[in-house]
C-alpha cells in the first residue's frame, strides 16, 4: 500500500512538473524606443545598470571619418538616465553643459559635463562607463588628464559627485567597480614600453585617497598589470576581485586574471577563450568582429561577452552578427550565446530596421553589455539603433559548479542524497551515470514550478557532483530531479535559513 501512495504522489509530482516546463531561451524585457520622449537621442556606446530597471546610458557620437584615427575626438558625448525604465518610459534630466536639462534628440554637439563647485570636466571620447552598489556611475574620460568622472544616478535626475581621478596621458577605455569600490581602468591601447597598461585604484570612499580634493584628484594606482602590443576594449571583475578579465580585442580573445587589487594578478592559463577564424560577419557585412565589452554575474558565475563589428555597418549592416558570448568564468568554454542579430529578424523581418512595440532596437551594434544581479537581467545597447536593451533568461543561467570526481564507469545510474541535509545555502548533488547522455538536474519547489536547472547537457559516464547554491530562495522543502534518457529519480532536501 505505501508503494503505491508513493508511485501515485511521484505521477501527480511528473504531472505538475511537466506544466511549468521552459523554454530555456532569451528574449527582450524591453527596449527603449527610439524617440524624443524616451530615446537616447543618439548613438548608445556604454549601459551601467544601477539595479532593477535603473541604468545610464553613455551617448559617444560617431566621429568623423577616418573614424579609427579620432576615436577620442567625437562630435558629442552625453549621458542619459534612465529610473523605472520600460520601453516608453524612465528617462530622467542628465547634466547637460552644467544644467539638469535633458538632451534633446538628434542633436549634435551636446556633451555632458561633470561639475563641483568652481570645478568642471567636459566628457570627451569616453567609450565606456560602470555603476557601483551604490548608484554611482563612472566614466571612462578622455580630456587631457584622462580622468575618471563619477556622478550619482537618482530618481528626480543624474547628478554630478565630488569626485573625479586623473589617469595620466593614456587614452582608456574599460572600466569597472568591484563590490569593494575598488575601480579598475584600462588603456585602449598596449605596448612594449608601457608596463601599467591596467590600473586598479581605491574607492572613492578609501581613507586617504585623493577622489574629493580640490586641486589634487590624483592618486597611484594599488596594482598594475603589464599588458602586450595590442587593442583593449573591454573590462571587468569578480564582486570581490579575485578575478578579472580583459577584452583583447585585436586579439579576439578574452584574457583572465588571478589575484587581488593589492596584491596584484597573475595571467590564469587555464582560462582560454578566443573567437573562431569563421566566427564572422555574414550577408555581406564589413569589418571582422572581435570581444568588446565584458560583464561578469556573481551568482551563478558567469562571463559576458559583447561580439561584434565595431563602427563598420557594411552593405547590408554589420547587423547581422551582434550578439553576447556567455562563457564557463574558470575555463572560457562558451556556454550559450545571445543572438541579438538572429532576434532583431525574427521580430522584425529585417536586420536593419527596429520594432515600435519595444521588443527590438534593430541595426544590431553591441559594442557593451551589463549586468542587473536581482533577475538576473542582462543589458545591452545597439550603437546604430539609438537604444538600451534588457534581456532575460527563459529558464535557469548555465550551472557552472559541476566536478566530475571518478570517470570509472559504474553498474548503474544512482542520484543520492543531498549533503548538508538540511543546508544553508549551499548542498551538494552526487550522481553516476552508465552510459553517455543528455543529462538534466532540475530543482522544484513543492508545488512543482521549477527554481532551477542545475544540469542541462550531454555528459559522458561517470561520478559528479554539482553544488546548489539556494541563496535567493526563501526556506523549505525543494525537490531535485535527475532525468538521463530513460533514467529518471527524485529526492528531497530542506533548506533552512
């Protein structure tokens, strides 16, 4: 009799289960329109997401042509907030020419200026920005100290700080904030003779730093890296810096680095990632697309990589190729790829155009993409489309905790129970499986919906084991489930906050 209550309630389990199935496939939240009541007004370079649905965008105008030999000379550069965004709304008064005025559309010639006091900096060829947990947002400057300019995003408008760090001489491109303020900075150009070609420095709250002080602003930078001949447009790190990641663009490669901010970094050779020599344009697209900006997600870890052509739009676009790499943070395996370009045709029919419905910007240029941690929500831009763009995960992020620990082939599929029982908020799953497989670990909730898919790919035979971690959800009973063809198993675990 118990058999069959339990057979019955593991029928009622599958049926439920089976409802709240996904599609595992990204797609738009939303995008802004492009027009005068909430568009950028011009060319979107950069996106720093402060949290949910709160973002600025860096407007960087296309210089003149020849535009590979004045990058940092543009014909405007501005920024826009954005609070409670969708694709019609949110749009908040940036600091244009020292006033809290918005930018008005289609217009050139406007530049944002960062101002305190007597004190002012006008942007000038800045190509990127980054946000902190706190709301600030800083631009990557190219005036002629090569500052790095903080102002505040807030509800009623984006606001100019005290504070601002001369760079030195070089042109820089990347930056980036780690959940320790730490800010890091890197040149857009390496050579033999420079050896600092990153720079990370305090936080602007640090004792004993130089953001706030009138007439100084200059402070040495913690640690360096040492960087070869070649062209670098995009950065980022691990919250807590143990890992940082640079852009080699002429390289088409993403590099990882091993350390700390005041101790320094170290080149991670067990990190490999470089794009394919037919990883190109198609449809009759110019110039050859490379990695530019980078964003890296915490939980699940995760690497974010922008690909594209950069300021080449082609006979039919340089549109058909735009996309975002996610890649395995220790390895740089790719784990799935967000194909703007292959969206924006299906949405629209065409590559060069953009929906009014908000659900694609069109003219696919992904020079940079960001991060919202809470969803997670993935946020781009699309250079010629004149907008900001927010992407979500139908389905669980690729788990990247995965250990085989025996390749031992056993006599038979076995899922055993998790470790901790109960736990807090990590527990480990050990599995073997008999035969080569598309193998699926999926976690429920008691009333079926799925939380999370630990586990979606072919694996080879052998012991793993994948660790949970279940920081986000609330406490109580969860259920986890192996599928591995026509092998199938379910247990319980509790977990306690």
């Amino acid at each position: 009799m118990s058999k069959f209550i339990l057979l019955s309630v593991l029928c009622i389990m599958l049926g439920v289960f089976t409802a709240f199935s996904q599609t595992n496939e990204w797609h738009t939240d939303y995008v802004t329109l492009d027009d005068a009541a909430n568009g950028t007004g011009y060319q979107v370079a950069s996106v720093a997401v402060t949290g949910p649905n709160q973002f600025v965008a860096l407007v960087t105008q296309t210089p003149d042509v020849p535009v590979l030999s004045n990058l940092f000379t543009p014909p405007g550069n501005y920024l826009v907030g954005y609070w409670d965004a969708d694709s019609t709304m949110g749009r908040v008064p940036s600091p244009i020419g020292g006033q809290q005025t918005a930018p008005q559309y289609g217009v050139a010639g406007q530049y944002t200026i960062w101002q305190y006091s007597l004190d002012q900096v006008q942007l000038q060829g800045a190509w990127q920005i980054a946000a902190d947990k706190n709301g600030n947002i800083y631009v990557a400057n190219n005036d002629v100290s090569h500052n790095i300019l903080v102002f505040n995003l807030i509800a009623s408008g984006l606001v100019s700080t005290e504070y601002r760090l001369e760079t030195g001489d070089q042109n820089i491109w990347g930056i980036e904030v780690d959940t320790s303020g730490y800010v890091y900075v890197v040149d857009y150009e390496g050579d033999d003779v420079k050896t600092a070609e990153v720079r990370v420095y305090a936080g602007i709250d640090a004792p004993g730093t130089n953001w706030a002080t009138f007439g100084g602003h200059v402070d040495p930078p913690v640690s360096t890296i040492d960087l070869p001949t070649g062209i670098y447009q995009g950065i980022t790190v691990s919250g807590d810096g143990t890992a940082l990641y640079i852009s080699a663009t002429s390289e088409r490669s993403v590099w990882r680095y091993s350390g700390d901010p005041v101790g320094g970094y170290t080149l991670d050779a067990g990190f490999s990632y470089t794009m394919a020599a037919d990883d190109t344009v198609d449809d009759g697209g110019l110039g050859t697309p490379s990695t530019l900006g980078l964003a890296y997600l915490d939980e699940p870890p995760l690497v974010f990589a922008a690909a594209d052509t950069f300021l080449y739009i082609g006979t039919d676009g340089g549109y058909p190729y735009g996309r975002i790499y996610v890649l395995h943070p220790t390895e740089g395996t790719p784990l799935d790829t967000i194909d703007i370009a292959a969206w924006n045709l299906a949405i629209t029919g065409a590559y060069n155009t953009g929906s009014s419905n908000g659900r694609a910007g069109g003219f696919t240029s992904v020079l940079d993409v960001d991060v919202e941690a809470t969803q997670p929500g993935i946020y781009t831009q699309t250079y010629y489309g004149w907008a900001v763009e927010k992407w979500l995960f139908d389905g669980n992020l690729p788990a990247v905790g995965i250990e085989k620990i025996s390749d031992q082939i056993p006599q038979a599929f076995l899922l055993k129970q998790n470790y901790p029982n109960p736990f807090n908020p990590e527990t480990i799953i050990e599995f073997t499986i008999r035969q080569s497989d598309q193998v699926i670990l999926d976690i429920f909730n008691t009333v079926g919906q799925k939380v999370g898919t630990l586990i979606n790919e072919k694996m080879s035979p052998g012991t793993y084991q994948v660790t949970f971690n279940a920081g986000q959800l609330p406490s109580g009973v969860y259920f986890y489930r192996i599928k591995a063809g026509t092998y199938f198993d379910i247990k319980k675990m509790t977990l306690l906050k």
